[in-house]
C-alpha cells in the first residue's frame, strides 16, 4: 500500500506491505526510492504497546474506559454547556498536522461552525513568520516551487537550516544539485551536518539575519548587480530596498554578525552572478522575535535579482507531515481554507453557503501561542487538542502546564499517553497513519493520497470519524459523512483549482499541486500582479545576554527523533540510533569553564534549569545548542513574533560543570 510518511514535511510515501508491515521507500515523486531512518521504522510506534485503545475519562485522579458515545455524549454536552455559559470564544480547538486535510477541514469547520475562530495548529511554532511575510510580499503563504526546480538554479542558499537532519531526502535534491555545479551557500550559527556540502559557511552570531540579508544587498544595489528589469516590471518599493540597506555595509555586518564583510561581498556576487538561485529556510530564521522581519529580509533578496518562478523559488521548508495541509485547509485562527483572511466577505460567505449556514465567526481567534494566557485570565475554559503535545513543545512549558490544570474541560485525541494527555479530563483514542486513508499536502504543496494498510488498533478510531460523531452530537448541520472521500470532495470544491480535478486522479497519481506547480511564474498573487519589496531594520533578541546570563541559547533538532518524541521515542531502532541528547559548546567556551566532551553540565535561563552532558563542538562562542525534544523549552523564551513564534532561538542562559565524566 502507498502511504504518506507520518514524520516530516518533504512526504515522502512509503510502500508497506499489509501482510509483514514492512516498508520500503515508493520510487515515484517525490522520494524517488529514497526514504530516511524514521520512515523506515515507521511501523514501530503504530505498533507500539502504548497506543491508547479506549476513550479514558479523569476520575478523580484516575482515567477509566468508557463507550464512545458516553465520552462524545459528556465531551459535547460540556462544550454546548461553557457555549452557553461564557460564549464560543471560551472553547478553542488545536488541530494536529499529523493529521490528514479531511481531519483538519472538519476540525476547523466545527471550531467555526460552533461560533469561534481559536483553531489552530502547530504551524504558529514554525513557518507562520513566512506565510505572514509572503503573503505580504508576494500574495500566497507558502513554497513557491517544487523540488526538482533545486537541480537546476545557480546558487542555493540554505539559511537557517539543517536539512541534513531534518528533511534527510531533500539533501538528495541539494546533492544532485551540486554535482551539476550548483553552489551552495549555508548560513548558521554552528557548523551542521548540511555543511558538508557547502562551497561557503557563514558561521552568524544568532538574531542578525537581517543584518546580513541587507548587506548581500547593499553590496547587489551598490555594484549593480540587480535585476533592473524585473524589478521595473514586477515588482514595486524598491527605492525604499535602496535606503533601507544604504547603511548596512559590509564592514558594519561584519560587525554585527561576526561574518568578514569580504566574505559578505563574495557571497553577494556569487549569488547575483549566478543568474538564478533558491533560498532555503528554515527555524533558525522564523522562531525569533524577528521571524517576520527575517523572512520579509529573504524575500526582498530574491526579488532584487528576480529569483522568482522560473529563475529562482522560496523555499520555507515545513516541519510535520501535513503542517502545510493544515495551514491550508483553515486550521489558523487568522485565515480561512486557502490562506483566505476572514475578512474576505465573499469567499466566507461562499464557505458558509457550503456548510449550509448563513455566515461564519470574523474576529481572528486566539493563536496558539496565546491560548495559556487566555486560560489564565479565565477567558478559556474548554480546549479540545488533536494529536499535540504543548506541554513539551510550547516555549516555556512551566506556564503551559500550570495553565492546562486550571481548565474546566480538557480533550485530548492523541495515539498514546503524552505530557499534555497527562491533564485531561477525556483521552479519545486516535488511529495512527497506517489505519486509515486521506490526503495530505507536504512542503511544496503537493496533495497526495495514503491508502489504508490496517485496521484500527483496539477501539481507536479515525480522526475524521471522531470529529463526525462530534460534529453530529454538537448538532451541527451537514456532518452526515460516511466515508472520507466525501470530505475530499467538499473541500475539493472550495478550491477553483481543484474543482475540475477528481479524487481518482489524486489516487492514481504523484499527487496534485495545489495551486498549480511553481508560483508567479507570469504575475504574483498581489491586487496590482506586482510583488511587494518590504524594508525591514533590524530587530534585537527580546532576551539580553548579561554577565548572570551571557550565553545565547538556541535549540537543534536530531535526525533520529521529531518533534517532543512520542513517535520517534517509541522506536526501539531509531532509540537505538539517536544516542544520549548533548547540548553543544564551542571550544573556546568548553576551555574557560573546563568542560570536556561528556561532561554534565546544567543550563539554566530565566525560567528554570536542566542538566544534560556537553559536546565540544564547531558553534560560534557563546551560544549553546541544545536538542528540542527532550526538555529544552523548560528554558526557552516565549516572546513571540508579529506572527505569534516565540523565540525559541534565543535564550540569555548560563552554563555550569556538575561533574567531570
Ligand atoms: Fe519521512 Fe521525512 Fe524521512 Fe522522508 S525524509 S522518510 S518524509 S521523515
């Protein structure tokens, strides 16, 4: 059977073999018989002794069996109850991006068909400083082009990005690349596995991104190295580009973040000269107090050579296997299906004619991010979490979990029993990826289809069916599906592209793009047709470094684990291959306080402590890498972005030897 991988965004499918279960990689697109350690071990978590098999109900301090219809009898009666009481702005709902697009359209259609827009998704931690800053420049949130386009431009840029462990098989793409003579450029705070590949590094002082971005293209206008004709023609702003970077040259850069201001003018050629050229990003550029700024930065460097559509593509490389499908089938608190704002009268109202009510809720509802403080103001009372574990992946965690004790009603549809299902009063047990079938859309917007290998696991059921029973017992109209193609079908039609395209053919085929391949090929998505160049300045840290705390704390992900590791920690062979979590210092650092390579240390920031072994490693002095999925975000700092990302890459922390090993 054909199955989209339950990991990361590139979606690879995988070929599992319902009588052994065992996988091997599909050698169609977009993996072309390639597949990384998580994929292959993908059975194992599904399989996993821990997989919740019955609704659970909190009694006392217990949680006991009960039927289904006794858990969305309770569940439902509860959240009408707080509605009544409170309004529907009281009930917020996270929708999971491991789920499928037909589990995310119906969770977002019930948020706001029950009166509220706080829906939302795991796509407020990562990429939703890109989708603001695209939208904003060039009128659609997401990758501009697909894969294969890699193989063929001049320069890559891969800023802010690790794809050597976190999207393993696009490194096959940048590889392929190279041997046809592309260069590649990465830029990072610490020298990463993806630098093997790397004509220049630019080691950065982490949070100066815009300070470099706008001295590539300070050099780029001052040498005349841009594309004067695209930008006359599709683009507007630029004269403000050209102010805004007049003062950041190189020698100021290389000030700011400790890049030689020659090695900035050589980088700066080599990617104008080039002729086309793609820039790669990921969290270390969106999950800072600057994220939006950053990546307004990234894209006014694109268009300044006209890098865009067939000459260049963005590339915000997305983190879960359907974080993009969520964003796109609605499950935002401040965009309808499609990336549409809520305050596009036609295209809601033509969403409430679907769904067969007369209009739907307008006010953006609360980001994910802001959900802890709306519960400690008592503005939150009920939150229903799909398949996500905030208890360990919110910054901070201390406040999440103070808060999720103090709501009145707390659902969790989850596989297995996470830090976050810890808190609640009801546990619906979900079919893991293999137990049922739907689409889901990876990084470059392709919609593909994963067959069913499997039955459910105990009384676990399909997402899509669980939010079917809800959206029945909420009395909600039009919730009579009998099968999930029939939810393909209906969002299928919100979409224009997508209307004269057949569920068959997304079966039959590598997928189907959504909207169309590669993006503002001829015009861009903007009111006028012409892109938007957008100056930005500088943003510092919300946190300062001092002598209490005079290290710059950023966190890393590992190839063999993902996310807070409830899937990747319940595989024995990727436990096996991901070893003992290290935070990484510099040697100039480990020297002063005397640390050696197997140490343990304790890192403490403003929220807390944790004690964790070091490893000496190539990293600018001063900052600190640490691994996300364990217990980093006990110290992380949670001062969001103009996008609702808090700055999980920047924490003022200090260091200190516990013991030698
Ligand atoms: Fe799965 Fe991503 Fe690995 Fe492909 S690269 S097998 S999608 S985790």
């Amino acid at each position: 059977m054909k199955v989209v991988c339950p990991y990361c965004g590139f979606g690879c499918k995988l070929i599992i073999d319902p009588q052994t279960l065992t996988v091997r990689p599909y050698k169609g697109e977009p993996n072309k018989g390639r597949i990384c350690p998580k994929g292959l071990y993908a059975m194992e978590f599904a399989l996993s002794k821990d997989r919740i098999k019955k609704p659970l109900k909190r009694e006392k301090n217990t949680l006991k069996p009960i039927t289904w219809g006794q858990a969305i009898d309770e569940i439902s009666h509860k959240l009408l109850e707080i509605r009544e009481f409170y309004g529907p702005d009281a009930v917020a709902f996270i929708a999971s991006s491991k789920t499928s697009n037909e589990e995310n359209y119906l969770l977002q259609k019930i948020a706001r068909l029950f009166g509220t827009n706080n829906i939302d998704n795991c796509a407020r931690l990562c990429h939703e400083a890109s989708v603001h800053a695209l939208k904003m420049t060039l009128g659609t949130g997401a990758q501009t082009n697909p894969y294969e386009d890699l193989e063929k431009f001049g320069v890559i840029i891969i800023w802010g990005y690790n794809p050597a462990e976190t999207h393993p098989v696009v490194v096959d793409y940048i590889r392929k690349a190279k041997e046809r003579g592309t260069k590649i450029l990465v830029i990072d705070v610490r020298e990463t596995l993806t630098m093997r590949f790397a004509d220049y590094k630019l080691i950065i002082k982490p949070g100066t991104d815009v300070v470099l971005a706008n001295s590539i293209m300070h050099v780029i206008i001052k040498e005349e190295l841009y594309n004067e004709d695209f930008i006359k023609k599709r683009t507007t702003g630029f004269s403000e580009i050209r102010m805004a970077t007049m003062k950041y040259t190189p020698e100021y850069a290389e000030r700011v973040t400790g890049i030689a201001a020659s090695l900035i003018r050589e980088v700066a050629r080599e990617f104008a000269l080039a002729g086309s050229g793609a820039i790669m990003w990921g969290m270390g550029v969106t999950q800072h107090v600057s994220g939006v700024e950053n990546v307004l930065a990234i894209v006014d460097l694109a268009l300044l050579l006209g890098y865009i559509g067939e000459r260049g593509g963005l590339y915000p490389m997305r983190g879960q296997n359907n974080v993009q499908g969520a964003a796109y089938m609605g499950a935002l608190s401040e965009f309808l299906p499609g990336y549409i704002p809520l305050d596009d009268e036609k295209f809601r109202k033509r969403v409430a004619s679907l769904w067969g009510v007369n209009d739907l809720p307008t006010e953006r509802g609360l980001y994910l991010t802001e959900l802890w403080d709306a519960i400690e103001r008592g503005d939150l009372m009920a939150l229903y979490i799909v398949g996500e574990n905030p208890a360990v992946s919110e910054a901070n965690f201390a406040r999440v979990r103070k808060a999720l004790k103090k709501l009145d009603l707390l659902v969790v549809q989850d596989l297995f029993m996470t830090q976050t299902a810890r808190y609640a009063h009801y546990l619906l047990p979900a079919s893991s990826f293999c137990e049922k079938e739907g689409s889901y859309m990876n990084s470059e917007r392709r919609i593909q289809w994963s067959e069913k290998v499997m039955e459910p696991l105990g009384d676990s059921k399909p997402d899509w069916e669980i939010f079917t029973m809800l959206g029945k017992a909420l009395d909600l109209p039009g919730f009579n599906y009998s099968s999930v193609e029939e939810i393909t079908e209906e969002y299928f039609r919100l979409f224009p592209e997508l209307e004269e395209r057949d569920i068959k053919e997304l079966k039959e085929s590598d997928g189907i793009f959504l909207p169309k391949k590669r993006l503002h090929t001829w015009e861009f998505a903007m009111p006028n047709g012409k892109a938007r160049f957008v100056a930005v300045e500088r943003i510092f840290p919300w946190e300062n470094t001092n002598n209490d705390y005079p290290f710059a704390l950023t966190t890393i992900r590992l190839i063999n684990n993902y996310n807070t590791g409830e899937m990747a920690l319940r595989s024995p062979s990727l436990v096996k291959l991901m070893g003992e979590p290290k935070a990484v210092i510099s040697e100039n650092d480990a020297r002063r306080l005397r640390i050696k390579a197997g140490d343990l240390i304790e890192i403490a920031t403003r929220r807390g402590k944790i004690r964790i072994k070091a490893e000496i490693g190539k990293i600018r002095e001063g900052v600190i890498a640490i691994p996300f999925h364990f217990k980093a975000n006990k110290l992380t700092n949670s001062a969001l972005n103009k996008a609702g990302t808090p700055e999980l890459k920047f924490s003022a922390a200090r260091i200190r030897k516990l013991k030698t090993e």
